[in-house]
C-alpha cells in the first residue's frame, strides 16, 4: 500500500440466493470497511484551547450585518502554524464566505498549496451547535483528509474527526 492516501479497503460478501417461504430471497451485497491504520491526528488539550481562543477572537471581525451570526475559525498546519477567520457576507449571498473557508485561503495564500492541516476549531457568538457546512468539510478534506474538528455540537463542545464528517470526502491529486 504505497499510496498515502488508500485509506481503507472494502471487502465484498455475496450471499446466495436461498428460499424463504414462498419466495426466492435474492443475493445479498454487503460492504465492510477495513481501516488500515490510519493515522488518528491528535491534538493536546492546550492547543484545543489554543484554537478555541483563536477562533472566538477573530469571530469578532466578522463581517455579518444579514444574518448577525458571527463565526470564527482557526486552523492548524502540520508545521505548527495557526491560521485565523471569519465569516463575511455579501448583498449577493452567494457570495458570503465561511470563516473556515476564509482561514484555509488565507493559509494557502501565506504558506503555499501544500498545507496540510491538522485541526480546525469552529465558534459562533450565539453558542448554539455550528459544525461546518458541507462545502467546507470538503476544503478541510482537501488539505487536511486526517484533521480533527473541534465545534459546538447540540451537547456542549465536540470534536470528530473530519472523516467522521465527510464519509465520502474525495481529492483529485
């Protein structure tokens, strides 16, 4: 397995047609997956908290004035840098851009399309659950396919790993 990115192997079971009754019970597909050890990222306490505290600061840039919910994020690279954003909307909704989103492009612009990111801390300033959106947990994916993601979920403070959120995520490289 010389690709860095094979994460897991999937093992086909096919079972035979059988009767039931009066009736022919087709053959069954059932897909299992097999993790091969895929590397978990771990992050220490300190720089959750370190994230946390990032992303909660820069939430107060946020430029919302539509929908007044202000998030903030922060990333961290595998080279230990922290990359900070905000939310900011347009009169063209479509527009609007993800405070995850806004970190990521602003640590690719600083540091180059090789980032690799680690973890991504999410917060809002109304302290309900706020996860990232679909688009986002593709871009995290994309440069982070092992990242933790730290959120308000409906219980309190949440982490999942970004995989947990994105089963299907994908990248073309």
């Amino acid at each position: 397995m010389q690709n860095r990115d094979l994460l897991a192997a999937v093992v086909l079971i096919i079972s035979v047609p059988r009767e039931v009754g009066q009736a022919l019970q087709w053959p069954t597909l059932i897909l299992h997956k097999i993790d091969f050890g895929m590397q978990k990222t771990k992050v220490s306490a300190a720089m959750r908290e370190r994230l946390l505290r990032a992303a909660r600061k820069v939430m107060k840039n946020a430029y919302a004035p539509f929908s007044n919910f202000r998030v903030g994020a922060a990333i961290l690279t595998s080279k230990g840098q922290v990359f900070v954003g905000c939310n900011v909307e347009n009169s063209s909704y479509g527009m609007t851009n993800c405070a995850e989103l806004t970190a990521i492009f602003s640590a690719v612009a600083k540091a180059g399309p090789e980032l690799e990111i680690r973890a991504v801390a999410v917060t809002n300033d109304h302290g309900v659950p706020c996860s990232p959106c679909g688009a986002c947990r593709q871009v995290i994916y994309e440069f982070g396919p092992r990242a933790v993601v730290f959120y308000e979920g409906k219980q309190g403070a949440k982490q999942s790993l970004i995989t947990d959120l994105l089963p299907e995520g994908f990248r073309l490289k």
